[in-house]
C-alpha cells in the first residue's frame, strides 16, 4: 500500500515526550497561579463564526484568519482569546457575576508566514477583569501581582513588568492639539527601539505634520529614564496643562503603589514611557514583561486597560482589564537557547520491573505503589532484564522497583535509584516514601 | 454603531463558571489518573494536513471533516486523537521510546448534524499503548485498571466495563467458512441491540448468504450470558476448532486474570460477547463502558487492540491498545440529567471583602492568604457593604474575610462562613487553616 508521509504544517509546535511534560510545568503554573487569585476557568470553541471574528478586527489579522465553509456557515479559528471572551460576555451578560474574573489558556491561530519564533498554532494564557459598567483601578493594579507570580514560579532568572498608561501621552498629544493623531504618533514611538529617535522625530513631523518644537517635546518626554518615583517627578515637572495628562500620572502612580501593597517588588515592575501596545484598543494602564536573560526577546506577556470590551456586540458597557502571556513561543526561545532543558521523558516516578515475565505480584506492587500516591508504570513486555534496565535508562524514569523471586517470596522489592545506582531490598511503604522523597 | 448578535454554532458546548469548574473537576481526574499510570502528555495540532485525516477514513466521517484550503495547502481538523497519533508514531518512531504510552486530552471536531448528544467539537480522552513490532497482552489488562480507577474517582455509581475479544467471533465465522465476510457479520451483530435477535438472524441468512443453522449458531453464541466463568465455559462448550476461536477464548481469560491483579473487581470487568466495536480496526480485545445509572445511555468509553496503529504512515508494525472517553457527551448528559449539579462559580475558597474601600492591608491579607496555599479573591469595587456580601453569596465562595476598622487595627479577619453564617476575629493563619479545612 502506498504510504501517506507523515508530516504537519510548518509554524505548528509538536513536542517528543519529554519536552511535552516540561512545557505541561509551565502551563501548569500558570493555571494554577490563575486560580490562586480566584480567576474561573473558561474554554470557548476553537470555531467561532466569521461575522464574530471579523467583527473588531485589524486588515492584517484579516488575511491570518483560518476561515472555511461548512454548509451554509461561514466559520473560522479564532486568531486570539479576547473576541471569543467579548462575545462571551455579551451573551452571557444577565448570568455572570461582575466583575467578571476569568482565565482562558487555549490554542489560538494565525495562518501568517511562518518564521523563527512566530506559530501558526499557539497557546494564549489570558486573564482579564471584566467589569459592568466600571471597573475600579484596584484591578489594574492586580494584574501585574498574578504575572509577578507567575514569573517567580517560573524561576527562569529576573524579570520586568514594564508598566505605563495611556493617558499621559493621550494627554501630551492632546495638549499639542493633535489628539485625533494620536494613534499616528503612537504607531510611530512604537518605532523607537528600531529605528532610533532621529527617526521618530523625522516622522513625526513628516507624517503627523507635527511642529519641529512639539516632536522635541515628544521626543524629550519619551526619553524620560529613571526610577519609578524620579519619573513622576520628570512627568510633573513638564508642567503640561491637560486633565487628561494629569489623570494618566495619577492613575499610574495609584496603580504602582497598590501594585505594591499586592506584593509586587518594586525593581520588577518599572514605569516605561516607550511602550504604548500599538493597538488602539488599549484605553490607559498597559503592560509588558521582559526577562532579563538576554536570549528572550521581546515582550513576553503583554495587556492593558479597556474602555470597553464588547462594544460590536452589546450596547452594554464592559470595560476590563487583562494581560496575555504567549506560552507557546516563550516555550520554544527556553528551549531552543537552551534556558532550559528537557528531565524525564515520563510522569511516572518509579517504574516496576518484573525480572522474568510480569506476575501479579509487579501488578499488585504497581497498584499499590499509585494507591500511596506514587504514579508508577509497570514494564509489560517480555524482554530480557537488561532490554528493561535500558528502556528505564531512556525514559529517564528515577527509580526502578525490580522485582525476582527473592523479592516475590519476601514480599519486598528492590528499589534501585537510577541516579546513584544504588539498590536496596525494601518494602513497598519504604519505597514509596524514598521515591517521594 | 450596528451590533454583531454574539452566539456560537450549534453542536458546540460553552459553558458557564460553575459549569466549567465542574468540567475541570472531571477532566483533572482522567488527567491525573493517566498520569499516575504512566502515560506521558501528547499534544499534536488541532489542523492537519487532509491527506493525513483522509489516509485512513470511512466515508461516513469523512463528510464530516472541516477541511479548508490556506494558500496551497489543503488542511482540516482533527476528527478523532487516534489519526494524530498514528502519524505522530510514524514521524517521529525513532525518537520515541516502546512501548510508547501516551495520553491526550483535546478537542477533536465533526461537523454532523448537530443532535441531542451529538457535539461538533469535543474533549476526547485518549490513552494508548503502542509497541514497536510486538505489544504484550498485559497492557490489553492494564487499560481497564486505568478506566476503574477514572470512573472510580468519578464517584457517579456503578459501572461496568464490558469486555471482549474478536478473535472469538472471527474464529467462529471462520470456523463456518465465512471469514472475508466477517466485518459484514460484525456490523450486523452490532445492531442487536437495536433490531432485536430475530431481525439479525434474518440480516445475516439474506445480507450475508448464511446458512440458516449458522445463523442460528451464531444467535446462540451471541447470547450466551453468565458470569465471566460461567461464558468462558459455555465457549469452550461449543467445541469449535478453529484456532482463532482458541486463541480468542485463551487472550480473554488471560487479559480478565491479569486485570484482577491490577485491582480491577470482578464485577466490573464482565465479558460480553454482543460488543463488536464496528470499526474493523480492531483486532483482539474490545472494550465498552457502561453506567448503571438508566440516565447515562450508551458506551461512555471504548476501545481496543488493533495489529497496526500506523499502517497508512509506515511501513514498521506498530501493534497497540487503548481506549477513548468522550468527555463532553458524558458531561452534558450528567449535567443536563441531573446526575450531578453546579457548586461554586469560582475556584477561590475565600473572598475578602473591605468593608470601605480598598484599603492596603486588605491587598496583603489576600497575598497572605494565597502564601498560605488559599486561593483568594479581593473584592476590588468601591461598592455598599451589601453588594460586597450579595457577590460573595452569587460566586458561591465558602469564605469571607472581612476587614473594617477594628479587624485592621488588630491586624486580623472576621471569618464568615457562608455556609453557616458563623464570623469570628481570628488572624490570617488561623483563618487559612479553617478555609483550607
């Protein structure tokens, strides 16, 4: 019969065995964190249809969207987790309870050309606070404290969450006059770690017909460094004469100080000027982390503050505050920078290995192994013993119980540390309590 | 501006708060339990190419496939976990360590009519062991052990995994000179259930060109019921001699005996000679299972052994066993029969509340919480005490700590328990240890 290759779409990540279960650990930490600060779960479709995914959308999402027909419906995946959580609470609105904490880590997809570091297929691990009406700045403030979390847990060395909020800029702009440019502008400070400030200046006041003085002014504001407290300082010395502008510093400076109170280290979350999240859709706080380990580039885990969340789909408003941490390229830069590296190819702790073929006593062992809380694999195959020392060796199981006529008569085993080789003739208690350590 | 009505296509299922938690509470047991076993996490894309999900297909379920075009490439969704592990074996056998057992748990789509039951995207929860060239009958033992303890945990009553082999049935039609027409004869049986014996003695003398005594023989094997002993003697009784009928009765005697060792009781692990499992992809042991509780219809777990996973991929043998259970069917039945009811709509185990607005030492008392292993929400709104308490009360958390004057100055909560109405001023500690129970 002739074969069909085996083989996937480029930009979609598979793992081998022991790479899936270190990619689970994150994952796992990060779900676990969520609820930790009583984030409910929420898994929405993969399909959604078209008209929904479309509804608030940029051109250039547009072409990603993987779209198709069945019957007469016009579906597609989703290419984020925001639309599906708008168009949940538009639908769902009379039986959620406001705020509205929920936490979605699921697959999303970008039909875009594949290359380094970007996927077709990738996890998204969002939260977002949703409010009914309003939503106090508490929230906003509570973000960063899960992702400080989350990223301690994480132990991948340092990290910054770089914070800032729209409104002061919004504020400056519209202090110069220019406020229905805005988006311009920021599209193209966004610009600045790549093309440099001559640059921006340039086009600021090529394509935002910006005046000479007011682009220096921008400029000059964008360049503001310091400490948290020093750039306050800076932002009021500006003397800018705009509600706006004032309301922006004083919700960043409410934010930071009950970000503290929440627990978060005051070096790991640093006000940052420059970054704005080029999407219009971001209303004041907003967010981005950055590790220090310089072999992860880029913003890691992104979000900010919304007006208003479902406004294509309800006349209700929901503003909302939320944050994504893109795991599935986070993963692939630890992995192959070699930040970090793959353990056991197994989740079972000790692996029971019969000498001869397997007799009721392994299988007994084995379950009573799991029934002390030990996940543990039998060896099912009728090899020879080395054959199955070799296969423990591969899967890089930590523990082997290896069990003869010796240990069936005595009703024990023998526990090998597959670490040290060292082995001991122990009941199964025993073993468990080794194994478990 | 004109609104999008928000809503999913049918045969999909979302679901709210409370609901999903207890969707997560069911589908952390399979998890955990598939880990406690061994099995390593498999997560392969939910898009693959067409050419892999039509290489080994029946017309039926390729009607039902999402297939979509994205430039070039002609891609679909994954209609089943089992197809994805076939190509993943044959991609990546050389990396992969045998026996490979590994787990899934994802969604898998098939755009059918949508009915009562019947969803269009759906949680499988897949376990399967394979081997390269050979696979031991112990694993055919193995899966059960894992099933009892899944639906054990479940704690939803009684069950009954039903088991089989299909070499008795090939045997016997073998035996009456039948074999090429075996699958034909399999369908049939399967419909005993519904048609009844006399229609399916029928079925077979016109459908199949059976002799009317053969047809009988085979009504009367069919019906053969009793304990597993009682019908293992009544097979043997039959004196058939044919050596796949033989070797049939010897693997099902040896797989119930090897199950027993690994704790499965007796009288969950029954024989059940009817259970054919239509697909022709299985070769030796089947499996059903079955609840006792009248509200929950059909198999809600299945599987088997099948000579070669991977044939339309490779030319190695990669004989294997598992067993399928379909998570979100069984779900929605328990959930929409009432079998099982909603809890709270939040993982938190307590809220604290300010009794004005939020005040610092309310932000740390719920990182105090949480460092405590608590998970904690803050209520974070600028709203009446009472509308505090009414939130509490519609996310069903079981505790509220309150902070007022008097408990900020004595650096301690008052402690509701929602359940009983009881409060008492206790410091966080204390409070964590009566939460956490």
């Amino acid at each position: 019969m002739a074969k069909v290759t085996p083989k996937i779409q480029s930009g979609f990540m598979e793992l081998l065995p022991a790479e899936q279960i270190l990619f689970d650990k994150y994952r796992k930490i990060i779900q676990e964190t969520f609820e930790e600060y009583g984030f409910v779960p929420q898994d929405t479709p993969i399909v959604e249809n078209a008209n929904i995914l479309f509804a608030q959308i940029g051109e250039d999402t547009k072409k990603e969207i993987y779209r198709f027909a069945k019957g007469d419906d016009d579906l597609g995946l989703r290419f984020d987790l925001t639309v599906p959580l708008a168009r949940y609470v538009a639908m769902y609105s009379n039986s959620l309870t406001f705020p509205f904490r929920r936490y979605q880590i699921g697959k999303a997809f970008r039909g875009e050309r594949p290359q380094r570091g970007r996927f077709r297929e990738f996890y998204m691990c969002d939260i977002d606070i949703i409010g009914n009406g309003s939503l106090s700045l508490v929230n906003d403030a509570e973000i960063p404290a899960v992702i400080y979390q989350v990223f301690k847990k994480f132990d991948l060395g340092e990290f910054v969450i770089r914070i800032n909020n729209r409104k002061i800029l919004n504020g400056l702009v519209d202090s110069l006059g220019l406020l229905e440019k805005v988006s311009e502008v920021l599209r193209i400070i966004d610009k600045l770690g790549k093309v440099g400030q001559e640059t921006v200046r340039q086009m600021l006041i090529e394509n935002v017909a910006m005046k000479a003085p007011d682009a220096d002014k921008i400029i000059e504001f964008v360049k503001i460094v310091g400490t948290n407290k020093q750039i306050i300082e800076k932002l009021e010395a500006l003397d800018i004469n705009n509600e706006m502008f004032a309301n922006g510093i004083n919700e960043l400076k409410e934010v930071l100080e009950k970000a503290i109170s929440f627990g978060v280290p005051e070096k790991n979350l640093q006000i940052d000027l420059s970054i704005a999240r080029g999407l219009s859709y971001y209303t004041g706080t907003v967010y981005e982390t950055i590790m220090a380990d310089e072999r992860i580039m880029g913003s890691v885990c992104g979000g900010g503050r919304y007006d208003n969340l479902a406004e294509s789909f309800s006349d209700q408003s929901f503003p909302g505050v939320g944050i994504s941490l893109g795991l599935t390229r986070l993963f692939s830069q630890l992995l192959s920078d070699g930040v970090i590296v793959t353990g056991a190819a197994t989740p079972a702790k000790v692996l029971v290995v019969p000498m001869e073929t397997s007799t009721p006593f392994a299988m007994e062992v084995a379950g009573q192994f799991r029934e002390l809380g030990v996940p543990t694999e039998l060896y099912t195959e009728d090899d020879k013993f080395k054959k199955k020392l070799i296969y423990a060796n591969k899967i890089g199981v930590p523990y082997v119980a290896i069990i003869g006529e010796d240990e069936i008569n005595k009703k024990k085993v023998a526990l090998k540390n597959m670490a040290t080789g060292k082995q001991e003739l122990v009941d199964v208690k025993t073993a468990a309590k080794k194994v478990l350590g």
